[in-house]
C-alpha cells in the first residue's frame, strides 16, 4: 500500500522498549581487540601444495618423488602469489 507524501504523522507518545534504549546509550563502549592481521601466503601455500599434489599424481602416477616434486612447486608457487596478494591488499588500504 503506498505511503501518501503529504500525509503528517501522528504525534503519539508510545514508546514501549523505551527503558531499553536508555540502557544502551548510557553504557561504555565496550574495547575489542583487533584480530592480527592475516596474510594470504599461508592459505596460498598450502593450496597450491595439494594443488600441486594431485597435478603430479594424475601426470605420474603413485611416484613419491614427484608428488614431493608437485607439493613443492606448489608451495613455492603458493608462496609468492600470496605475497602478490598481501602487497596488493597492503596498497589498496592505504
């Protein structure tokens, strides 16, 4: 149903939660800690190593050395793409 723009609004004095209200405004405000701050290279990394797994088990099989090899180069990838993250997000909050 539409709202008439010309319409006055009723000055009724029913406030039923106004107890509540005064409560909230006279309290102190309450410190929080900050979360530290959570870099992007760890979450890289460790995707990009399973990544990296999986990539060297369907090119070569069960072979140790080179789902090693794949963890790796997944790790080192991961590593410095989260780097690239945690710079760009760095400038982006200056």
């Amino acid at each position: 149903m539409p709202i008439s723009k010309t319409r006055h609004k009723h000055g009724h004095q029913y406030h039923p939660n106004r107890k509540v209200h005064a409560k909230k405004e006279t309290l102190a405000p309450v410190k929080t800690r900050t979360a530290p701050r959570k870099s992007a290279v760890t979450i890289m990394v460790v995707l990009l190593a399973i990544f990296g797994t999986g990539i060297a088990f369907l090119s070569a099989g069960a072979d140790t050395v080179w789902l090693a090899g794949g963890a790796l180069l997944g790790a080192v990838a991961g590593y410095f793409i989260g780097q690239g993250l945690d710079r760009a997000t760095a400038a982006r909050s200056k």
